[in-house]
C-alpha cells in the first residue's frame, strides 16, 4: 500500500516510486533529504499527487499521464544529479484511495510501480544495465511497455555516462536555454557546447525527452 498525501477519487493514473542509490552511505543524509525535498517540490506538473517522503528516502507520487510522471522523473533526477543517485519505478494502473484522512492508497497502479522499482534496483547490479535508473510496469489495458522501457534504459545509459560538465549542459537544454547561453555560463564557446551535444548525445537527450513526456 502507498501513502500518499490526496484527495483524489479511485482511478487510473501513473505512479511513481523513487529513492536514493547508497543512501545509507551519504555523509549528511539530512542534507540529502532536503535537497531532495525541494526537488520534489518542482515536480508537480500534472500531478494528481504531489511526489512527497513516505519512509526514509522514499518518494511517491501519482500523475495524470506515464509522461508526465516520466518528465518528473528526470526533472527530480536532474535537479540533485550528480550529488545524489535517484532510481524510479513508473506504475500505469488504477488506484483505490482506502482513507481520504490518511492518504492511503491502494491497487494495480501502485503494486506495478513497486514491481517497476525492485526491477531497477536487481539490474544495476548487472554490468551491462548499471547505469539503469528507471523502468515501467502497466496494469492490462496498454501495450506500450516494452517500447517505454527500451527508450527509458537507452536514455538512462546516455544520462549515466556523462561528465559533471555535460550534465550541466543538458540540464541547460532540457530548460530551454539556448546553447550561446550556456556556452557562456560555462565559460566556453557555443562550438564547445555543440561539440559535445553531439558527442555525448545530449540532443538526443532531449529529443527523446520530448517524445517521452507526451506519452498518454
């Protein structure tokens, strides 16, 4: 079951589970809470339930969409990257609310995110899916999952294999920021930048970002 602070009617949606890597390894894990709080705090768009800590470092969410719960994946990835490791499960299911007072929640949506997140968690212990931090599982009704989880573990692979720099380049991208603009808060030339957009496929980052996020 999943607590989750609503007033949300049982339905259909997309949840979201999330925690940290190696949280017990963090040298100030207040710190990391509250660098992961304010994240979460950014990640409301098209939210049915806010993202909000349910136990130790474990975040839950639902949303309206698989992609807009995929976009506020990134979104909190992106915000505490490269301080802090974040790996997600994306659920699509219904959802029974069993207590308005408390938030608790119930059914299909939230057991496939949980399925979703252990999943993440058993295959980056595996060499070839290491850099792997998000995967979906879906209730009956859609047949999109395998097709999801191919661009989830290919951009995942993409993002994970970035430098601090790179990473801070396509965080620029993904908001919008024109590459002139980065190039000089980075203190190199627009050629730089698109040098590496195109070597580290940081356009295709945010390509595949785009496609993801109108997922119905």
């Amino acid at each position: 079951m999943a607590r989750v602070k609503s007033a949300a009617s049982t339905g259909l949606r997309a949840t979201l589970i999330g925690d940290v890597v190696g949280s017990r390894g963090a040298a100030d894990r207040a710190a990391v809470h509250r660098a992961l709080d304010n994240a979460l705090a950014d990640a409301v768009v098209d939210a049915v339930d806010a993202p909000a800590f349910t136990i130790g470092d474990e975040f839950q969410g639902s949303y309206r969409t698989v992609g807009a719960a995929i976009e506020a994946a990134l979104a909190i990835r992106l915000a505490v990257a490269p301080e802090i490791d974040v790996r997600f499960g994306i659920g699509w299911g219904a959802v029974t609310v069993l207590d308005p007072g408390t938030g608790i929640q119930d059914g299909p949506g939230w057991w496939t995110a949980r399925e979703a997140i252990t999943w993440t968690a058993t295959a980056q212990r595996q060499p070839g899916l290491a850099l792997v931090r998000t995967s979906y599982r879906a209730d009956v009704g859609r047949t999109d999952t395998d097709a999801i989880n191919a661009a989830l573990i290919c951009r995942d692979h993409l993002l994970g294999s970035l430098d601090d720099r790179s990473l801070r380049i396509v965080k620029g991208l993904l908001s919008n920021h024109t590459k002139k603009d980065i190039a000089a808060a980075e203190g190199i030339s627009a050629s730089a930048v698109s040098q590496r957009a195109g070597r580290d496929g940081l356009d295709l980052i945010v390509v595949a970002s785009r496609y993801l996020r109108n997922i119905p």
